[in-house]
C-alpha cells in the first residue's frame, strides 16, 4: 500500500485521533494526581486490563493486515509515554508525600493509635512456660470436659467427699448420672489430667499443664467460678522433697525477678501424701497485712507434695519405685501478686479501661 492511501486509511479510521487523545488526557490526569493512590486509580483507567489503552490495543487485531504494525507501533508508543509519565509522577509525589499544606503545628503530639496485648493471665501463663521449658519440662494440655473417674476417683478423694456434689462441681446435664468414667463435669481442678499424662507417657516425667477451671462457689476479691491454674508434676526415682522447695523459689523468683519469701504449712489434700499449703509474702501490701492477704502478710498461692502412693498406682505405676513432687499453681492470684491487685474479679471483668494499663 501506498503511504498516501495508508494515511488516508488511517485518517478514516480515526485510530491516531484516539490514541491523541488519550495520550493527551492521560497526562493531563497523571499530572493533576496529587496522592500516590488517586495516580494508581489513573494508571489502571488508562494501562490495566479494561484500560482505554488496552482497548485500543485490542482493536488493531481487527485492523486491514497491512495496517497493523503501523497502528501497533502507535499504540505502543503512546504506552510507554504513559508509563514513563506515571512513574515520573509517582516519584515525585513519594518525595513530597509528608510535606505541609498550609498552617501546620508539627509539635502537637499525633495520636496513638489502639494497640492490643496479651491479658495479664495469658502473659504470666507464657512466663511461666518459659520458665519450666527451661528446667526441661514439657507443657501439655487437655479438654476442659473430664469425668468423675479422673477429676475424684483416680485422685483418692472418698466417695463422700463434698467435692463431688453439685454444690462445688459442674456436672453435666444429661451425664450427671452413674459414677466413675460415665459422670462427666467441667474440670474443678487440672490434676486429674496428670494421672492421665502418666498412663500415656509413663514414668519418668516432667511437666506442666496450665488451664481454665471451675468450681461452684461464691465469687469474691481471691475467688472466681471460672480461674486459671497451673500445675507443676515430676515424677522420678528418689526424688527429695526439698528439691521441690528449690524448685518453687526458682519459679518465683524467675516470674517476679527477685526472690521471693516462701512458707510451707501441713495441709490435708486427698491426692499427695505429705500434703503441703504453700504461701508467699503477700506483694500487695509487702507482708505487712491487708485485705487480700486477710491482714496476716501472707497468701497461700499453691498446695504441694508428694504424688499419694494410690495415685501412682491409678497412673500404672509403682509407689515403691516411683515419688516425686507436686504443685498447683493460683494463677490468677500469682498475676494478683505480680502487680498489686486487690481483687481477682478485675481480671475476669473484660473491662478495657482495666485491662489496657496492662499492655
């Protein structure tokens, strides 16, 4: 074809006539762009996939065979001076992005923006792990759901134990019938789980199981329903008793980052034998009395001792062989302790105005 006839076709076409303009229009829009995401709403009207320029890209297929390297040629040129405007323009407004319009005070503090953290519970839990772990134990967890087989039975509580009636225990409507494995409630306490840890893993072991748990009783500044405690098991040949002491005083002293005064009283629990209530200096008030610590400087925060021959022997092991030592932590009131809280409610009140001080 000749170039006259090509021009002439090309003219009554009308391609270069739109292509004009929108180059022109295309530059008029990527200059007048004054923010980094409005030029990338441009680019994608003019260059992306259903972009005017595409269209027109697609249409020279359909073009007489002797004038689609001319008009492809034409097409694509006007694409790369779009493109190079684009990011131009893009660059320009990425150096000029935090400059000030007008009147601008920029020693007036911003805002800060809402952060969230980890509850305080959740945050003494993971200490605590972190703290074990490096002892060499193992953490392990388990269903809130158990049974009157491993929550008492196993356990050495007495048949007639109040424990096991509806005034202190959730037991589950419809499953609340029979006894042993058949009744089941929302776990009182975690150390029914152990004994199950040890039938699983035997012996010898090492670990911790933290977790939710429910009693029926009144709520009140050191009491909830629904708490958290944390239990502590080893389980070895020989193993002494007062490296158990050392053990709490450790863990303590690793939590709170100083060393923290400890008390061990005789106390009767159905599944250790000795049986130990184990007290720290009340840090509310520094031991010299107040409301948590009932005026007497200190709180009890676990009961320990020795794993009871009977349950060894529910675990599938030899009390002859086997001892080691025990302790279950309050870990609501540990966290109480850890920043001078006068009442465990606080923690569970999911109230923000409390719980943000904490982040």
């Amino acid at each position: 074809m000749e170039i006259e006839e090509m021009r002439k076709a090309l003219k009554e076409n009308g391609f270069l006539e739109r292509l004009e303009k929108i180059k022109e229009s295309g530059l008029e829009k990527i200059e007048g762009s004054s923010l980094p995401e409005h030029l990338q709403l441009v680019r994608a009207n003019l260059l992306g996939k259903k972009g005017e320029l595409t269209e027109i890209l697609k249409s020279v297929g359909q073009s007489a065979p002797e004038l689609r390297k001319t008009l492809g040629q034409a097409a694509n040129e006007v694409k790369q001076i779009l493109t190079e405007a684009v990011e131009k323009r893009n660059a320009q407004l990425l150096d000029t992005v935090s400059a000030f319009e007008g009147e601008a005070d920029v020693t007036v503090p911003g805002a800060e923006p809402f952060t969230g953290g980890l509850h305080p519970v959740t945050q003494m839990c993971y200490d605590l792990n972190d703290a074990f772990l490096s002892l060499g134990f193992e953490v392990f967890s388990e269903n809130e759901i158990t049974s009157e087989k491993y929550a008492f039975d196993n356990l050495n509580f007495a048949q007639e134990h109040p424990a096991r009636e509806s005034m202190d225990t959730y037991w589950l409507k419809g499953h609340d019938e029979g006894r042993g494995a058949e009744r089941l409630c929302l776990r009182p306490h975690l150390t029914g789980a152990s004994v199950r840890y040890l039938r699983d893993h035997g012996a010898p072991a090492r670990f911790v199981y933290p977790g939710r748990v429910y009693r029926n009783e009144t709520t009140d500044a050191r009491h909830e329903r629904a708490f958290f405690q944390y239990e502590a098991l080893i389980v070895d040949r020989d193993f002494s008793f007062a490296s158990g002491m050392v053990l709490i005083k450790t863990i303590l002293e690793r939590v709170f980052g100083r060393e923290i005064d400890v008390r061990m009283r005789v106390g009767f629990f159905p599944f250790v034998e000795p049986g130990f209530e184990i007290d720290m200096k009340c840090q509310v008030c520094g031991g010299e009395g107040c409301s948590v610590c009932k005026h007497v400087g200190w709180i009890e925060v676990m009961p320990g001792g020795t794993p009871h021959p009977n349950v060894l022997r529910a675990a599938g092991l030899d009390p002859a062989v086997w001892s080691g030592f025990y302790i279950n932590i309050g870990l609501d009131r540990l966290v109480m302790m850890r920043y001078g809280v006068d009442d465990v409610r606080l923690f569970h009140s999911a109230d923000l105005r409390f719980l943000e001080q904490f982040k």
